[in-house]
C-alpha cells in the first residue's frame, strides 16, 4: 500500500531504533519492515525475551532482511547506546522528570540537523505493555512522546517505530505538498482553453441554450468557470472538445 | 508504546476509512486500532474476501470495538462513498492519471478545512498486494502518495491507514513541538542561579580550583555557561547546592 518514485533516494545512517525488552518476535519484524519502508536500518534490542534470531520476527518483515539481519542484541540499554551523540525516549505516560519532551515530528527534524553535523542518535522504544523503565528515560535527551487519542491511547509497539521512521523520512523529503501527474501532457494554454470556450459557445448559441440574450453573458461566465477552476491540461481540451463535436453531431434515429 | 494525555479530547467526526476488498481480518482489526488511536471512528468496507463481521479482525484490533462494530459493508466503492463531499484514493504506483498528488499531510489538512465547513471525506485504500482499481481512483478527487523509501515501497495497509489518520489528528492537534514537564516544581530565577554560582565558586576558590587568578575569569565563566544553559528548576538548584554542600563536608576516613 500507499508509496511512490519521487523520494529520491533511500535515506540512510537515520537514527538507530533500540527496542528494550520487545516481547513478539512478530513486533520485531514489523517494526524491522516499517523502519526500512521509511530508510532506516539500525536495529538493535536490549534482552529480547525470546532468543535472538528469532524465526517470527522473519514474516511480518516482509523481506526487510537487512535490517533483520543486522539487528544487534545488547544487555544493557546503556550499551546498546553508547556511541551514539543523542538518545530519545519514546514514552505514552508522564513521568515525573524534568525533561524535555517533544513530538515525534520535532524530534526527528532535530535528528537531521544532528545528522547534518555527523552526529548519531537513537530512539528507545519500551516494552509492549508496560513501556521503558524510568533509569532508562532519566539518560535519554529528551522524550518523544506521540499525539494519540486520549481515550484509546495505546500504540503498537511496531506503529510508534513506523511514526518516528516516517517523520525522520519526512524531515528529509523535498516531494512537493501538492502535485499533478501529467504524464506526456502539459496545462493547457490560455488560447487553447478559450479555443474551447468558443467552441462550446458556439454550439450552445446553436442550440439554444444562451437564451434570453441579456442572461447570455452571466450564463458564459458561468460555464466559464467551471473549466477555468479545473486546471485543464492540453490533452483534456482536446478531449472536450471532441465531447461537443460529437454531441453536436446530427444523431441517427432508431437502430443504429 | 507511545501517547499522551496533552491532547485535548477524542476528535471524532473526521474521515472515513475505506478498505475496498481487503483480504485478511487481521489487517483489518489492527487499522481499525490504528484509527482510534487517531481518534478516527468510521470504517467501511466494500468487499470484504472474508465475510463480515470477521472474527480474526477483533484481537489484532485491541479493543477498538466501537470501530468493529460499527463498520459497514458494501457492494460497490461508490455506494460506500455515496454521501461524502471528498473522496480521496490512496496509492502507491504512479498511474497515468491526471489528478493531484497530494501528501499524507497536506491532504489532512485539506481534511480538517472541508470538516470546519460542514464537509465530509474518505480516504480509499486498497487491497493488500495490488491497491486500487483505476475506476476508483478516477472518481476520486486526488490521490495521497505516503513518500516511502523507493527501495522498499510496500507499506502494509494497516500502516497506510495509520499514517492517514496520525496526520489527521496532527492537523487539529496544538500539541507544542517542544514541552517541559516540570511537576510542581519552576524554572529557577536568575537570583536563585546566581547563589548557586556563587556557593560554588566560594568552595571552588577555597579548594583552589579557580587558580592562577589571572586564568579565574574564563574558568567562571566556563563553569557558569553549563549550568546556565541547562535550563535548571528551582528544585534542581536546591539539588545542585545540596550537592556542593556535600562534596564539601569534612569526610569519615575509613571505615564509617
């Protein structure tokens, strides 16, 4: 589902994902395949509790093997960290730390000017029911904590790794807000559009459908408009204009 | 994982989802989860493999009952979208279409507009492995592209769908990119900070630190710049002082 050719290139070297105790082999793998859907490749998982490699997180990475690959399981949260520059703690509840805390959107913009200046970060995901543990979040930087629900608050594990990915994949995109496939065509010109006003127009004063002649120019107006809005590109006033020639056509009666 | 009780309340009202020939329940059970997260409520399905309701939707769906139950089927996508003032088709393969590509994020936004006039929307998404028919998408208003890292473009649905609805709530969430939570404590003032500079540097000059007195002035200056720009509370700097006060008491020689 949902993706497209105008991201330019993998991103790369994003920050690395620390899972702390994940429990499902599935999360893994889920979380594995959304990190590289987003361009990031650094796993790496503090005291599993399943033994590591762990055949189902393998599935649901749906092929994301480099990056299940490369997982790296560590003891400590401190060790799986410690050459990293700076540490996120993703957390639902508050805790009682004075300690920043910033959206995921916020934070992964900061993490792109780290990375601008060639240092690395990482983000700490906690476990699936009861989060991460205070000592961890008391060395972390910041926490990050994602804009949910209130009254149905609690994410996957595998969903808040695809938010962080997707928003460090967004810090970094160009691809335009709004865009327009055009394919072999391009915007129609002013002559061309007002070719097929007069056109139109034309078979509509025709037919009849101007009429009274003091309504006339309000009705044109409003016609007017309605393809003027529409953004019409060269091909679809060719189109269109084959629409009205044939409409106007005198037609066969009866069976063709 | 991931949540928090900053945001104001429940939005409910936004777009709905359609999944139009969606294989497997789980998929359906885990977006349905992923939309309440987002405060997203209204789930439609047009062709269903499976027949509905669908147990194996409601595990992976965690609760999100008020989802599963209130979802509908559907025939036709045109029937499921027959009362919507926008419909928007999610994709991933360019198609030769001429229509907007709209970003996840700006499509949202156009979202929260047409629901602050009284509009409603939809979101098409499409079945697991192949995505939309053209037909629906040519009936849509414009298609929203999640930018995805091009070497791995396949977002699975239910991810897709979570994306739609976290930039949903985005759009209407005032969440600050950065907060600070500080309990019942304060930011210290400047008075407070200068007391603490100046316990410091008392001990320091009696312990000789701050020597040779030519070389004091930058060494102040040093050891002021990191706790200023720590941004410390009023309970820190009762800590920090604290602190001072210990490393400065006469010390028990061996064994206490």
């Amino acid at each position: 589902m949902a993706g497209t050719d105008r991201t330019k290139e993998a991103v790369l070297g994003g920050p690395a994902i620390v899972l702390v105790e994940p429990q499902m082999g599935e999360n893994i793998g889920t979380a594995a395949r959304a990190m590289l859907n987003f361009g990031l490749t650094d796993l790496r998982l503090v005291r599993p509790r399943d033994p590591w490699p762990n055949e189902k997180a393998r599935a649901p990475a749906s092929r994301a093997d480099v990056v299940i690959d490369g997982a790296r399981v560590y003891r400590q949260t401190t060790d799986a960290v410690a050459e990293l520059h700076h540490v996120y703690a993703t957390t639902a509840r508050p805790r009682d730390m004075l300690k920043p805390v910033l959206t995921p959107r916020a934070a992964m913009e900061a993490a792109r000017r780290h990375a601008a200046a060639g240092e690395t970060c990482g983000i700490l995901f906690g476990r699936e029911k009861s989060g991460l543990h205070n000592e961890d979040i008391a060395v972390s930087k910041a926490i990050v904590a994602v804009p949910v629900n209130p009254a149905f608050a609690s994410l996957n594990l595998a969903q808040a790794v695809l938010i962080l990915a997707y928003e460090w994949l967004l810090a970094g995109d160009d691809t335009p807000d709004r865009d327009f496939r055009q394919g072999a065509t391009r915007p129609a010109t002013h002559e061309e559009l007002m070719g097929l006003f007069e056109h139109l127009e034309t078979e509509l004063d025709a037919g009849g459908f101007l009429y009274p002649p003091e309504k006339r120019p309000a009705m044109v107006r409003n016609v007017r408009n309605i393809f003027s809005r529409a953004g019409l590109m060269e091909q679809e006033v060719r189109t269109l204009r084959g629409i009205v020639s044939a409409l106007t056509k005198p037609r066969r009666r009866g069976n063709p």
